[in-house]
C-alpha cells in the first residue's frame, strides 16, 4: 500500500492500530504505569489535562527517585503512539514567535487508556486482596433472610421490597463467598511460609488463630441459623418473592421486534434468581452425600489451626538449634561462604558429601609409603600411574571377606502367639462392652435412666453419641447412625421439655440434654469364645 492510499478523504494518515496495553510489559514498564497513575489521579479530581512539568511534579511527590523532564516527556510520547494519550497543543502560554514554533502539549487519557488503566487496577487490587472471614456479612444475611420470611408470610408482598432486599442478599453473599476464598488462599501461603519472618509470624499467629476460632464460633451458630431461615422460607413460598424479583427486575426491560419479549425477559430473570436462591441451599444445607460450603469452610478454617501450631513448632525447633535438613544446608553454605580458599571449600565438600576414594580399593603401608615418596597427581591417567595391589580373593569374588552360611531364619511364633492373645482378649473386651451396653438401653430409654457404665461400655457409648450427634441437622427430632461396619445401630430423640441427664462412671459423671435413646445389634452372630472378630474403628475406643 502506498503512502497516497494511507491518506484518508480529508488527507490525513490512516488511524493507526491502538495498543493501550503495550506498556505494561516495555522496557520501562514501571515508569509507565506510574505516569498513567498520574493521568489516573488527576481523573479523579476532575482535572482533565496535565502538562509535562505537572506530571513530573506527581512523580516527584509519588517517588523516591524522580526522572528527568526528558524522560518524562518521551514518556507520554510513546503512551500517544499506542493509544493511551491524546496531545493537543499548547498555545496558552505562548508569549514570543519561539514559544509558538517549540512544541508544547497538553495530554490526556484516551477512552482506551482510561479502559486499560481501570483494568491494570482492578487486575491489582485482586491480586493483593487477602480477603478475609467476614462475620458481620453472617448476620447481615441472616437479618436479611428474616426480613423476607416476614413479607413470604404477609398476606401480599411489597415487590418493591422484596426486589431490594433480595438484591442486598445477593450482594453480601457474594463479598462473602469471594472474600473468604481469598483468605484462605493467602492463610495457606501464609502456613507454607513463602516469604514469611519468623518473629513476624510468631507475633501474628495467635491473633490469626483467635480470628479464625471466633469465625468457626459464628458460623456454627449463625450458620444454623441462616439453614433454618432457608427451610422456613422454602415452607412459606419463596417462589412467589422469586416471581415478584423477576418482574421487577424486566420491568424496564427495553422491547424489541418481538411481542413476547416481555415474557422471555421474565422467564431469564425468573431462572437467574432460582439459580441464586440454589446457591444458597448449597452454601448453608447439606445433602445426601454433597456437605454444604459453609460445612467445608468451616472444616478447612478447623484444620488450619493444627497446620499452623505445626508450623509454630518446626519454627521453635530450628530457633532452639534441633537440626533439620534446610538448618544443616544453610549452616553448610554458610561455612562454604567462609572457607579461606578453594583446598578449603574441597575438603569441606568431600566431607559434607563422602566424595572418598572407592572404598574396595584400599590400601597397605607399604603402598602409602611409595605414594608418599612418589605423589602422584590428580591429573595423571590411571593407565599412567603405577598401580595399586589389591587381594586375590577381591578380583575373583569381588569382596574381601570369605562369604558363609545365611543367618538362622528367627523364629518369631513366640511373638505371634502374644499376638493372638492380645487380639483375643480385646475382642472379649469389646464384645463384654457390647453386652453391657446393650443391656442397658436395648429397649428404647432415656439418658438419665442408663445409670452407671463401667469404662469400656462409657467409652462405646459415647462414641455412639458422638456419631449420633454429628449427624444431627437443623429441625430433626430424631437422627439414627450406624457405626462404620454397621453392627450396631443407635437412635436418639429429643424430648420436650426435658432436664439434664446424668451418666456416672470411674472416670466422672457426663452431663447431657435429656434425649430417648435406643440402641441395638444390627450384625450378625457374634463370635463364640475363643474366636476373634474383626475390631471396627467406631469401637475400637472400648478396648
């Protein structure tokens, strides 16, 4: 193409291709960004042109290590030619026919430029949030969630409200759930230790982990509470709030070629909120085989507590001076740091790393004697050196050492059978505990009934209770659980009104909420005496 062809009809060249990111990775990308941050600030203050000395002025205000003029002026050239500036002349302080031939600008950000700058921050502040468990947004959703169980409960519904509120809902829900992924990426960077001053993290861990207990606190609680909100809503008609969001959200929907258009606005934003409103039985309501996110969050907040006392110990193991490995590596390069000179630094690698002589090829006295007479260099080719007399039996065999017989096989019965009565007597332990248990709440009963547990059956109940427990969800009455291999099978009712239940035994006295419990045999024949049986993990605490 010609240069005639790149004129256009008013004769001026054809708008070249815009790059308003190609500062971001030039050579003086740092200094880029910063001028651009100066047409960014000045945007903020409604201030739309800077002049050269004006942008150098915010450099130096902004900096530690100011540029030139001239810098600066080639700066915002190369920013025009990709797109992210627009120069206009400067005749305001033209006072002699000079200042009027010298070129002078005024610049200021282009709609790309602008674009580009709101990205490179945005880009910014994601990359630096760290987030954080926010649990004020708890209540906020909780409030909020009480606000529509009122208008799903009225008589007729406030569109206006409702549309505001769910709005609000959808709004904290997300800052939560961003803001609590982000936050638990940076506490495992900060538990990896990427960067990390030990003092530093020391002094922050306990704040961190009484953040993060306070957090598991309020989210258990509000949590439940949150969980029961939903199911109330979900009883009373939250689908008839959906359908009033839904038509105040297409109500000013422009129309088009289309008659139904309305109706198609309706039904996309009738599925958006229906979308919205699963994603909150996600977050806070278990399913078959699917726990909530608000279940898995608060799991990964409990386990980061143990994973950063671990790092807390490894810290205080190596400012103690126990050895591990990155301790000896460092100490060693310190040490290669220090060595006065290269034999130094070989014979502290040859120490460090056992980079000896091959050690079948040994040698006598005598051999030392002739070596030491005669020293051989390291550079000499071994079919040059004189050589070295090694033991017949080591060219033939290949060891110094005559080989014998093996060694006696150890016969170990004695330690099997100690094994086998071990497992014998633990089996008889937990079938005893078993029957102890089942003799006292075999038939359904209640807590304060059971009396007195020896120890083992203690422990096999409350390992029950546990798994009973654990299971329980908001607005049950009645939760059964099974152990693990399904032998036995506990089901524990609530009861209206009911006091506190005592259960003594040698180690003390338990103290619970009054429930109906029923425990029973769901396996098959247990094993005669002298049999062993298999130990299950949610029995296992009986032994």
């Amino acid at each position: 193409m010609t240069a005639e062809e790149e004129l256009d009809s008013a004769g001026e060249p054809a708008e070249q291709a815009l790059r308003p990111f190609a500062h971001v990775h030039a050579a003086n990308a740092h200094l880029y960004r910063r001028v651009m941050g100066a047409f960014a600030t000045a945007k903020r203050r409604f201030t739309i042109h800077l002049r050269p000395e004006d942008v150098l002025d915010h450099l130096t205000a902004t900096g530690d290590d100011p540029p030139d003029q001239g810098v600066v002026v080639d700066a915002l050239t190369k920013l025009e030619e990709w797109g992210n500036l627009r120069a206009d002349p400067d005749t305001s302080r033209v006072t002699t026919v000079e200042d009027f031939h010298r070129a002078r600008y005024l610049y200021q950000m282009t709609r790309e430029g602008a674009a580009a700058e709101a990205a490179l921050t945005a880009y910014d502040e994601a990359l630096g949030r760290r987030g954080a468990l926010q649990r004020v947004a708890l209540s906020d959703i909780a409030a909020q969630l009480r606000s529509l169980l009122a208008l799903a409960r009225a008589a007729e519904s406030d569109e206006a409200v409702a549309y505001l509120t769910f709005e609000s809902l959808a709004t904290r829900f997300d800052e939560l759930a961003d803001n609590a992924q982000s936050f638990m990426a940076s506490l495992q960077r900060t538990i990896d230790l990427h960067d990390a001053e030990i003092e530093a993290f020391l002094a922050y861990k306990d704040r961190l982990i009484d953040y993060l207990e306070q957090f598991i606190k309020d989210l258990v609680s509000t949590g439940a509470e949150i969980a029961n909100l939903i199911q109330q809503l979900d009883e009373a008609g939250v689908g008839r709030l959906l359908d009033d969001v839904a038509h105040r959200a297409g109500r000013d929907i422009a129309p088009d070629e289309t008659e139904d258009f309305a109706e198609r606005e309706f039904a996309r934003q009738r599925l958006l909120w229906a979308e919205r409103w699963a994603g909150f039985h996600d977050w806070f309501l278990n399913s078959p085989g699917h726990p909530s996110q608000s279940s898995l969050l608060r799991t990964q907040a409990r386990a980061a507590i143990p994973r950063l006392l671990r790092v807390v110990s490894v810290l205080n193991d190596r400012r103690t001076g126990r050895s591990d490995r990155s301790a000896d590596f460092h100490a060693l390069a310190v040490w290669f740091a220090e060595a006065p000179d290269e034999e130094a630094i070989h014979r502290l690698w040859r120490a460090a790393f056992g980079l000896q002589s091959s050690r079948h090829l040994t040698v006598d006295a005598d051999t030392l004697e002739a070596r030491d007479a005669a020293p051989v260099a390291a550079s000499v080719s071994w079919t040059a050196a004189p050589p070295i007399e090694i033991s017949p039996r080591l060219r033939q065999t290949g060891h110094y050492e005559r080989r014998g017989k093996p060694n006696r096989v150890i016969d170990r019965s004695e330690q099997r059978r100690f094994l086998a009565e071990r497992a014998a007597r633990e089996a008889a332990q937990t079938a005893t505990a078993r029957d102890a248990l089942l003799a006292k709440v075999g038939q359904r009963a209640h807590l304060s009934d059971v009396g007195r547990l020896d120890p083992h059956a203690f422990r096999l109940f409350l390992g029950l209770l546990g798994a009973a427990l654990a299971a329980k969800t908001p607005g049950r009455s009645e939760v059964e659980a099974t152990t693990s291999d399904g032998s036995l099978t506990i089901t524990l009712t609530e009861v209206d009104g009911a006091g506190t239940a005592e259960i003594r035994t040698d180690a003390g006295v338990f103290r619970g909420p009054d429930h109906l419990v029923h425990v029973i045999e769901t396996r098959g024949r247990r094993p005669a005496a002298g049999e062993t049986e298999t130990r299950e993990p949610a029995v296992e605490a009986a032994r």
